[in-house]
C-alpha cells in the first residue's frame, strides 16, 4: 500500500470530515466542480509514483525491505538526497502548472524536523507516526500559523485564548486542544494534519507550545476553505487556474482530543522554536525547489510573447528578458547551493545551509514584483483588454480575433500565451502567487532575520580589524 | 442641454451600435449587470455636475455666453487652469474608487491636442467638433492604439493592412477608413469615437495617417469588449470592482465612412507625430492625476492594516510605510508641478510640462510593483487566504469569522479593509491596475524616451566643460 | 560695510584664532596654501556681491533704509523669497565647482530657524545678532552635531560629560559651555559660529540644551581642521578639488566663556527639538539647492564623455543617461516645489515645507550611488587608469597621451572631462561628496522619519476606509 | 627555480625595461618609494609559495617530474581544481587588502584560456610558453583592451590604426606590431606580457587579429604608468593604500618585434572572439574568487564601526547589515556555485560555468555602489570629516583626539577602523575598487551580454508553451 494511485488518493478522502466552502458544508468532495480541482491537482502526488517518467524520481526503495514507497518520504542524509527532493518537487511542481502539490511535500517536512530535533519518547512518537504516514503513503497538510489576533501581544496576552492553538486539559489517555490556525494549505484534501507551533515561545506561553497530528475526520475540527480564487475558470482563458488549484482553509480545533500516541510537544515551551524552526529549515527549501517552475515560466512566457509580438531584438525588451533570466538563474543556483552545502544534525539528519536557503527564498521573493513588471512589459496591454473564453468560443468572435491579434504568431497562440502570463501575473492566480511570493513559508522579513541569525561573522570581523590594524 | 444628467447620459446610449460581449451580440446595453457597473461609473462625471460637493470643480461658465459646461471641456490657458483639470480628475477619481471615469477625461485631452497643433480648415472642423462635445456634453472616448500585428514591421509592411486603421479611399463627401484598434477605453458607452493617429509615420506610411471622430452607432463600427474580469463581484468580497468597472474594445472599422467635415487629418504622414504627441501631453497628465487617488488608496489602506493587525509600530512596517508615503507623494508633487511648469503652445493654448509629466507618470508606473509588495507586505497572507462573500452572508460562518478574525480591530472591518487591498492588488481588478501601469497612457519605456526627448542638455553640458576647464 | 569685499572677508580672519591642521597650530592662515583654497572658495559669497551678473541674486535691499546687504541674510516671508534663496545658493555653488561656499548659508539657515521657533528675551537677543551679522556681512558657521560618544546613550550617560557641549556654570554675566562639535563645516574660515543642540532633549540633559554664538577667535576655542584630502592637487589631475575645498573641524570648547546676550538657550530642554529642527528645516532647503549643480554636473558629464568616446548612440548609454536626467530633475522639481508650498511660521517668517525638502533631499541620497554607478558607467576605465597631470606636464609624454588618448574628442579634452568626472566620483574630493550625500544635513533615515512625521495621513487613511466601506 | 622567492622576483625587475611614471622615465624601479609599495604587493604571489600557512594552497606539485611549481599555474581539469585556485586568488588577495595580486593570476587566465582554445602549430608554442612561465615561475601581465579610439567606429575604421594593436608586418623571423594597450595591470612590474584580442573581429580587421608575448623590456615596448593614486600614503590615515597598490600603464608597441615561437595569433579574425572569450571565462572567475575578500570587508568594517559606535542594536543599521551580508553571500554562493558546474572544454581543460559566473559578477558589479552607501552610512560623517596622519602623530593633538572620538571603543580603534573604510570607500584607493568594479574583467554590460548569451532557453520556452497549452 506505500504507493497509493491517484484513485486511492481520492477515495481516501470520504470520511466524515467537516469542510465548509462558500458558506455551506460541503456535502461531497470530490463531487464539487471547485473543490475537485485541488484533489486532482494534488493527485499528481500520487501519479508520479506511476509515471514511467518521473518513477525513478518519486519512488524510493527500503535498502532493508526493499518495499517501495514514496521520495518525498525519504529521510535526507546527504546533499544529494536533499537535491533529488528538490528535483521531485520542482519536478512535479512543473507538471502542476507552478502550483505545488504539497500533499506530501509539506507534511515530510515537519516530519523530518521532528524527527531532527526532537529526543527520547517524543521522537518515538514521530517515527512511529512517520513510519504510518510513509507506509501508508498519506497525504499530510500541515498547521502552523495562528490567526494570532493582535499580534502585538503575546499568545497568552491574547483577549481571547483561542486565537492561538492552546493545550486546554491533558488526562492519561491525551490532551484536548483549542483555537485555529490560519492558512493552512491542502488540509481539506490531506488524509491527516499535522500542528506545530508558530514561533519561539517563553514560559508565559506553555499552554500554546504544542504539537500534535490528527486525522482530516476527527470530531470537534472544522475547516472553512478560503473563497479566494473561487468561480468558474474557461480553460482558454485560464489555461493554468483552470486546471490548478489549492485550498487554503481557516482550521478551528473546537475541544478536540488528540490522544498520546500523536501528541509530539505539549507545554514544553523551550522546544516550541526549536521545532518551528527546524520545519521552516526544510520548508524553505521545498519553498525555493517549487519555484523554479514559475521563475522559469516568467522566463520562457516573456520571451515567447516578445518574439510573438515582434520585438525580441527590441533593446528594452532584451534587457529585460535578460533581468528576467538573471533572477530566474540567481534563485536556482542559491537552491542548488543550499543542498550542496547540507548540513547534518540530530539522529544523522541532512538539512539544507540555513543561510543559503534563505538568501535563495530572499531572492527570489523580494524581486518578484519586479519579476512581474518585466514579464508584463514585454506582454502589453492586451494582458488585461483581450478577448475571454466565451468570445474564443464563438465562431463569429473568433473570426474577427484571429484577424486582428494575429502578429509575429498566430492569433489563437498569441492569446494563449497572453492568457497564460495574464493567469501568472494579473489574475486572481497571479495574485495568489504574488502574496505567496511575500508570506508563504516565512515572509520577506522573517528571511532577512533568518540570515542574520545563520551568518557567521568571524571571519568577516577578524578581517576588517586586520584591514585596520587593531587585530 | 451643456450639462446632461447621468440618467440622460445613460439613455444616450440607447442607439443602434454594435457591440460583442463574451461571445455574443449585446441587445440591451444597459441591462446587462456587469455592462451596467460600467455605465454606471462613467456616470460619476456626469453626476458630480450636479453634486453641490463638487459643482464649483465640475462646472466652467462661458465668459461670453454665461452658459454653463462641463469643466472638463475648459480648453486650458493656463497652469491653473491645469491644477483645476488635475483635481477635478483627481476627485472623480477618487469617487470612482480608484478607476477614473473617463469619459469626458480622455476625449477633451484628444480635442486639446487637435485644437494646439492643427492649423487651417482642420483646426476649424476641430474646433466646430469640439463645440458640439461641449454643448451636447458629450461621452467621448479616443482609439489610438492599432492591433499593430508584427511590431517589427511598419504599417504599410504589414502582411494585413488592416492591422493599422487606414484610408481605403476618398471622395467629396468623405472617406472610407477600415482596420482595426486596440484597448479602447470606454467606447462601448461612449456616444463618440475619435481616431488618432498612434505614432510618428514615414511617406509610406500616408494611408495610416488618419484622425476623425464618428458617432460610436455608425454603421460598420464594430466593438469588441473585453471579457477581463468579467463575472458577478459579490460586495464584501470586491469593495471596489464589484462598484467599478471600466469596458475596453477590440474597435473594428470595416469601411466606416467618415463625412469631411468629421475628418480631421487624412493621409499627411509629417502630421501624425505632433498630433498624436499633443494628445500624449494632456493624456498623460490626465493619466498622474486620476493615479493619485490609487496610490493615497497604497498609502491609506496599508497604514489601515497594519494598524488592524497590531504591527503599526514593528521598525520593519514603519519603514514600509514611509516608502509609499515617498512614493505616493513623489507622485503627487512631480504633477502638480507638471502644472506649474505650463507651456502654452498654438493658439494659446496652454499643455502640462511634458517632461515634468513623464517624470510623474514614470515615477508612478516604475514604483507601482515595489508598492504592490509593501503594501501587500504590511497586510498579510490573508489577502489570499481569507473567507469570501458567501461565507460572510452565512451566519453559521460569519460567527466563526467574527471569532477569529477579529484583530486590534472587530473581524468585519478587518476583513473589509483586507478585501479593498485585494481588490486593488491580487484581483482581477488589481492585475488591470498593475497593466494599466507599465502600459496605459504610454509605456514605461515611452515616458524613459519622452523624458531624454523633453530634455535641455545644454545647461548641463556647459556646466560639464566648464568643470572641465573646456568651456 | 554691509557688503565686504572677498579681500575683506579675507583679512577678517586674521585673528587670534586657535586652528589645528595636519598636526601643527596654524600661525598663517591666509599664507597656507591648502587652507587658502577653501578660504578662496568661500569668498565666493563675497564676491557675487560685486559681480555684476550675480548682483541681483545676491544683493538684497532694506525697504526701510534702503541699505544694501548680503541676499543670503534676507528672513524669507513667501515662496518667491525661497525660490530666490534657493536660486542664489544654486548659483554660487556652480561657480564653485559644486561646492556650496556655506559661510553665508548656514549662518542664515540657523539665524532664520531661531528667529521663527523662540519668543521673548531670547529672540530679542538673536535678532540683535542677526543685525549685526547682517550688518557687518558676516561669515558665520555652525556648530550642531556633537562628537556623541556611545549613540546608545543619552547626552547625560555618557561617562565623560564633554561628548555632548554643556553649560557648566552660569553667573550674571554670561555662561560658561566645554565639550566637542564634530565636522563643523568652514568654523576654520568663519568669523563667527552659531552652536545648536544637536537633537530633542529631555529633562535629565538639561545642561545640553544650550545654544549660543561666539567670535571664532573666542578664547577657550580650538578649531582641528580635518586633514581628509590634504596634499597638493595638480589642477590637470584635479580640475576641481585643486580650486575647491571646504574645511570641516573638530570644535572644541574648553570651558568657553558666552555673555549672555550671545545665549539664545541655555537648559530649556523643551526648546532643543525646536530649534534643532528649525535650522534643520532650512538647512535641508540649502542642502537640496546646492546639490543641483552636482545632479547637473553628473548629467552634463555624463553625456559629455559618452559622446568624447564615440558611444553616445548606444542603447544602454542612453538608458543610463536617462536614468541620470530622471535623477537629476526629479530632485530639481522636487526641491522648487518645496518652495512653492513655503509654510509660513512664528514671526511671519516662511519656510520651505518640510514634507517636500524630505523627499527632495532623500532623492538625492538614495539616489546618489546609483548615479556615480551610472556616471562611471558611461566614462570607462580611464577614470582611475589615466595619465597624472606630471605626465600632460611632460612634453615627451604629452604627445603619447595626445596621440592615444584621443577618441571622439581631443585627448586633451577627453583627458579633463574624465578628471573632472574622476574628482567628483573617484577621488577623495568625490568621497567627500558621497559620504556628505548619506550624512550631511542629516543621514537619510533622518530623512524618512521626517518624511513619515510630516505627512499628514488623514486623508489617506479615510480613503482608504471608503474604499472598504468602513466609514 | 619554479618557486622563486619574493627576493628573486623583485631582482627579476632589473632590466632595460622602459617604464615612465609622473611625467618621467624611472631609473630605478625597486628605488622608487610609490612603485615599491606595488612591487611588494606583487611579491605576495610569491611570498606565498614560501608561508607554511598558505603553502598547501600555493604550490602544486608535477605528478610526473614531482617537481613543485606554483598552484596558480596548474592548469584546471575539474571543479576541484577550479575550486583550489579560487580559495588562493581569495587567500592571497585577502593577505593583500582586498587588492589582488594579479602577476600569476591574470597570465595564467590567459594561457588556460589559450591552451584549451588552440589547436595545431599554434597551440605547441602556447604550451612551450605556458611550460617557460611555470618553470621559470614568472611574472606575467597581460594587455587586451586597446585604446580603441572612438568606439563607434571599428578596429579597421578609426583614423589612426594604432589605437587598435596590429601588425605591421611579418617575415620568417616574425612579425611586428605597433598600437597601444590601455589599462595593463601590473605590466611595470611583470616579467612578460601576454597580449590578446579585445573583441570578436571580421575579415576587414584581420591586422588587429593578433595575440603574442613579450618579455617587458623587449626593444619599442613603452610602458606609462597611471599616476592615479599617486603621492605619499600615511599608515594610519591609509591603513590599506600605503601597503597595497596596483599598477596600471598604456601600453606603447613602437614597431615591436615578436618571433614566431611567441606569436599565438595572427590575422586570424575568426580565432580573435574565442581567444579573447576564453580568456574572459578564466579572468572574470578569477575576479569574483578576488572580491570576496572585499565583500566580506564591507560586511566586516560595517558590523565593527556600527558597534564601536554604539549603534549596532539600532533597526536601521541591523537592516543595512542584513543586505550587506545578502551581498556578500550570494557573491559567494555563486562564485562556488561557478566552480561546481565547472564545464570541460578542449584538451581536457575545466573552465568555470560561464552563465554562473557571469552571474556572480554582475550581482558583485551592479551591488557594489549600494553596498558602499550602507557601509557609509553605517560608519558616520567622520569617514571625510577625521583627523588625519600627522594629526595622530602629534602628541598634542592625539589627546584631543583619544578624548573625543573615543565611543563604544577607543578613539584609536575606532579612528582606525574609519579610516580602513574610507580606503576602502571614499578615498582615490575606494574610487579605484568602484571603478574596477563598474569595468574591470568586462563590463557590466558585458556580463549581462554574456549571461544572455550562456544562457539556454530551452527548458523555459518549452515551459511556457506547455503552460499556453500550444506544445
């Protein structure tokens, strides 16, 4: 069963799960036109384990068992498992039209954190809860980030408790939780969930330092899917959302129990930044490996339209392509970098350089607006005054479209291709990868903060005292 | 009748013209709901003729006559005269949510242009032209830019000559033009078209050299509007877009005849430059002076979040915040300024400093996305992530919104003020901006070109050498 | 008397003065040749006021008396007084090679500012020094940034007490002040200088409030000139650091007698914001002014090497030139506009509008690298490659540069427009023009927080709630 | 004889060689004090090979012969080895204050570069050659960029021939050449010189296709020394610049002689673009292995001087540091990254990933100026406003100094530190690292030229088109 199909995938999602979306509960799943979207875009999770293609990549073997079962559940100990997961996911990310599929990508990660940092009878806890996700080749979202209310103040300073996900009693059999987490992706699709605290936390805040993982189902869990993005998407005129999708849901835990055996911290608030931060160490990194697709596309789009509109040799427009590239270039080999400089910690657990990692998620994130810009520049206006699905479709329309915006291409590429960087860059989709780009995984700041922490600056001070004379 | 009423205005449009939306012929242009909320924006600029609020900026009086007119057809003689055009923009504008109306904006920048630099008989059908715009308070919009196929190729290399607007022939009564434009704003509930010219044109270029205004129902005038952001916009979840809507057309001329006294420049290639840069004078300033409510919208909505959020004072946002004030009112003083610096050309006419102008507009349009990052930077991830309108008109939801995301501010501000960012920055609505920035009104790289082109280097290079000691 | 001569103001500052340079006590000032250059250098401000093309700009008339007097001390009432402040400063900073001459500008900054912000005895005392600096045409320096010691702690922290100046004692007859003032720019070459605190003060640094003026040659008061690019400069090698310069001392004040109708504030801690902020407030207007014969010198030479080197046509020369003209005339409109929005304050005293002068002056610093970037960019290698003036000094070598170095140009044109341009970006005096870029006048985050206190965000803020419908 | 010691080297300079410095012709190169400070700069190349500190790095050992020779000329075949002569060029021009050495590195640049391009007849004398410089551990410079004139005319157009080299004329000896180079770095103080190409050439400037080698003092070779950064350097107002300095001459060819043995190329035009590229591919990895030490100076002196300030903790300079370690570590990653994706070209020798370090350069070239506003604005006005050599040198003065710019460290560290930075960024040493920056190893614009040219646009085209949905 370690390699479940995409079918398996899907069936596994009918439980009893309480998902809401567009203000109703969501009675069948799989049966709503939106909502399946996202399961079948993080289906592909499970196709490339049986793709002749990518198999060699998304399958990993047990040297003692020698049972198959999936990549992105292997424990990294070396530079080069860290770049073939980089590879499966940029892989896999590519197939999905710029949109990772996270189902199993984000679960490993808090997994491997845990398994890095965590000792004694709590890491017993994880493997054993590693060893089902893997062998039952689980789709796994995880929760970290409160809704935080005002964040000026501390979890436990909050008005209301619950605004951060909070131990509220524990027995012999388990604990009980309350509070919910904001964005947390593909929850309403995963099998299981896994919570971790949000950020470093003191002794004032011992109650919110937990971490845990429970099954989609479990009683007292509510999942409010975001509407953003919501509505009917014409594939000619969407050729990416269309096909593409992931859910964001507001995830409240109203009392619910989690019993021992899945509880991995529970007010040990030392360890609440320890384990924040070892899932960011590996998160970031999934982070920069699924963004080589959409650097590419801004690429391979910009100079697609350019060429269509016949002005590739145009010196503004190659200047720009040629940012384009710089960027684009920059951010892989700072990812690259990362994992080529993997370090090894806890229990013989590889993760990528901190620093790197975030000099790569910094790169690519604070040029992403400019990214934009020049990918814009060389499309024009008609990005946002060009015809839509149902004008392509009738023929009278599209008679008079495919005259007049044929160029240095025929019309119906030319539009393609216009739609294409309109769905990347100028849409609802754009604009969900923009403010990921911005906050996902850590914001521009939070990346900032991590290098200064990951910098050593030894021999950069010892050198400039030497440069003055005072060493 | 020189100052129409919005209902008057929208019962003009009742005529026989063809317009296309989403596939099909529209029949009742007013009925349709998503065509209404353009109709009904463009309406502001007839509206605020009435609004006590706003007459003294809406309404110029006839020195002569005493009549009364639409201000914004007050031929400029001066730089106040100019400061009073940019704040009447500026205030519909900023009615407008943003989005400027246009309707009666873009067609006097067209009619300033022909009045300032055409001579002779043209001048005087100019002139009689715009007295019927003035007196019949007119919507106008303006079709400059040709569909242009292979930009590479000029237009009388074009495999289809009708990929640039051109005179087919000429006769006592009139000529016949065909071909087709581009991102025409407004048109489809505009009562008039006038035809520029889109660039500079060679002798063999002359066929394309043509500028004339038609009614918008003359027969064999066809438009095309855009489906960009077409669909319902529920309120809660698009403040702005779902109130405010602009129509762009793919505009078809197929053998439209133009009577003489319509016809305004036809076949003089040495022409097509100037008017199409006079034009460019006004409409360009036209163009900083609506974008000021937008980038107050930067300045206002961040420093309104961050506030909600609890993190006014984190050094990081502050910092952020200070760099749209920069922005905005960088912006903000290069037009003013633009004004200040008045020119009066032909006829005693008086234009906006272009150089002055470009610097705004470039200004503007090159800091648009670093100033979509900070904004979106200041509010969060759940500009992508959060409830949509559905959820909040069930009321099982909304107390679970209202719970949650309530922050140092109740959850419904919060989330109203969250959606007016998306709209203006990860929307549909958002992307139009965003195009509308690098590309309306000219490209970046054409303000770069105007500026260099506007500029006196002799100062400058006198200074240089007598640095130098060379002078 | 109330316009010296420049051999006046010359022989003015033979006195009993104690200046320090290069190690040893100055007994000869005016014999000194590196100390006569900047004395040369500011007699600049005399001189204008018998030249007969400058005259107008620099001479200012009492409309009671009808006495003729030094433009730079008239007290600004309205826009147009600024304007020609500003106009004048520009003007005399371009003859001096971009360079401002200061002696008279700083002087006024400080005496306008302290007229405008205190009431009672104490402006009574500063305008009786400002008639007599007015009267006698004074050249009068400032002394505001103390040497500060540890910045992490206040004036009063500081564990020697002398880091900030300080009153020690006070009797009937006047005050006696000790400590240190940093980078006091022409104190050297002044008659007089005016001493402000340095910033905002609270109760426990009361002794620091204090500001007085006193005669340079005031016993207790030792001047070390900085001995930053010192050394002789050959005028080919050096076209203008070798005729322009400005000294900058370490002022220090052992226990320095002030009588009291030379005390403007003495332990008014509530009053040291205030008039800090005053001068701060014209000084900036100054700063920005004589900066535009720099931003013009970069644009100038710039384009002026481009073409001397045959590449004036290139594409990305001419990107770079347009990036420079943006630069330059942003800072220029921004620094006029300043004027234009002049605010009227105490006393009926105008001054430029603080938000504005911000913006202008942190263009100028956040742009200043680039644009030595640019301007380098645009010269070549040659810069810091090229011949010394011993090497145009020698005929056998002369006819080698003659022959080589020329290009587009005459070698020996080529040859000083790059010195030229070498001083200004590469050499010691073009490091000196940086480092006041980022520092002088105030550093630029100064400038961000004065930007983000001047902004009035009422406005912003409601349009931002309309736009959410929250209003 | 392969290692020679730093004695040796210097010795070899004794020759007939004609060398001009300051308008005349130097006698006694190793007498003159200003030159010397190059001479012993250069002589680290060779002190290396002698330190039992560096000496694994700096001396390579024959697998064959067993014979050691030094590191610099052991021809690359793999990452490693790219690798070890990246950690030297960085190792030994830290030890030299940012400034490289350059006398091995450059020429040694050049032989792989011509090794792996040659073939035939051609390619034996390089080798012959390269074995000569090895054994004999020579000193080598090498010449490529021509005068050239005026730029917008080519080799073969401009008025005078000799502002391109060229040949004269050839015979069974060999050929002679005359014209000039410009900006040879250390030719004054090399023992041979390699001349090369500056560009890609076309039939019409088959005279300028010509690459050969010259000992220095070979008979019509006129070497004129820039005077840039002449004159004396104190220690502690120039802690970097009185120890370290690089020479730079135009280089004069009257009609020089060259044997055959020594001839690489001639009239070859369609050789001239790859020899002059493969050059380019060693030089500019060599350059950003040699900025590394002068990015982590920027980080270095900017930490120190921000603490002995006492404003470490402060938001703003913890930002500026933040960016300057972005900086610096992603010059480095791809410096690295460079190496790592080493290609292997003809004869089985490794080359650095031409797009990855163009990359690394253009990050360095076009951050360079910005990473100097910060280190400035970190350091504080005293960088151009301190005391300088003499000053600390009197006992006098030095008290006054020590009391008052004492901080958060002693005045004497922290005078020292501030002078270090304004070597390294205000000072006519800091305008010679931003020049080199702008310029040297190609421009910026010629690495963008080259990074468009590396790069391979077929995965994201593909991408693109499969996003569109027209693969």
């Amino acid at each position: 069963m370690a390699l479940r199909s995409a079918d398996e995938y899907r069936a596994s999602l009918r439980d009893g799960r309480r998902i809401w979306y567009r203000g109703r509960p969501v009675t069948d799943l799989l049966g709503d036109p939106e909502l399946r979207v996202a399961i079948d875009h993080a289906a592909l999770d499970y196709e490339v384990g049986h793709d002749p293609v990518h198999r060699d990549l998304a399958v990993a073997k047990d040297p003692e068992s020698g049972e198959e079962y999936s990549a992105y559940y292997m424990v990294p100990r070396s530079s080069d498992d860290l770049l073939a997961r980089s590879r499966l996911i940029e892989t896999v990310t590519g197939v999905g039209g710029t949109l990772v599929t996270l189902v199993k990508e984000i679960g490993s990660d808090a997994l491997f954190g845990l398994l890095r940092v965590l000792d004694g009878e709590a890491r017993e806890r994880v493997a054993a809860y590693y060893q089902k996700c893997r062998d039952e080749d689980l789709a796994v979202a995880v929760a970290q980030t409160d809704v935080k209310g005002d964040r000026s103040l501390a979890p436990h300073q909050q008005p209301d408790p619950d605004h951060y996900v909070h131990v509220v009693s524990e027995d012999s059999e388990g604990i009980v939780v309350r509070g919910a987490k904001n964005h947390t992706s593909v929850s309403a699709n995963a099998n299981e969930i896994i919570v971790l605290p949000t950020r470093a936390m003191g002794p004032d805040d011992a109650d919110f330092a937990v971490s845990f993982a429970v099954p989609v189902d479990t009683p007292g869990l509510s999942l409010y899917v975001s509407g953003y993005g919501a509505g009917e998407h014409h594939e000619f005129e969407h050729p990416i959302s269309s096909k593409h999708k992931m859910l964001e849901t507001l995830t409240v835990f109203d009392d619910v129990f989690v019993p021992w055996e899945r509880v991995f911290l529970c007010r040990q608030p030392e360890l609440a930044g320890p384990v924040a931060l070892a899932f960011v160490d590996y998160h970031r990194f999934t982070a920069v490996s699924y963004k080589l697709p959409l650097v590419d596309a801004f690429v391979g789009t910009a100079a697609l339209i350019a060429e269509m509109n016949g002005v590739a040799k145009v010196g503004h427009i190659r200047e720009k392509l040629t940012h384009l590239v710089i960027y684009a270039e920059t951010v892989r080999a700072l990812t690259e970098m990362a994992a080529l400089r993997a370090q090894v910690g806890g229990h013989g657990i590889a993760y990528p350089d901190p620093m790197t990692t975030n000099l790569a998620k910094y790169t690519f994130a604070s040029g992403y607006h400019h990214a934009l810009e020049l990918v814009q520049d060389c499309s024009g206006g008609l990005l946002v005054t060009g015809p839509g699905g149902d004008d392509w479709d009738s023929p009278e329309v599209r008679s008079v479209l495919e005259k007049y915006y044929s160029a240095a291409a025929p019309a119906r590429e030319r539009l393609r291709v216009m739609n294409a960087i309109a769905d990347l860059t100028t849409r609802d989709f754009g604009g969900y990868h923009a403010v990921l780009a911005v906050h996902a995984e850590g914001s521009i700041e939070a990346e900032k903060k991590q290098i200064l922490r990951a910098y050593e600056p030894g021999r950069a001070i010892a050198y400039a005292k030497r440069l003055a004379g005072i060493d």
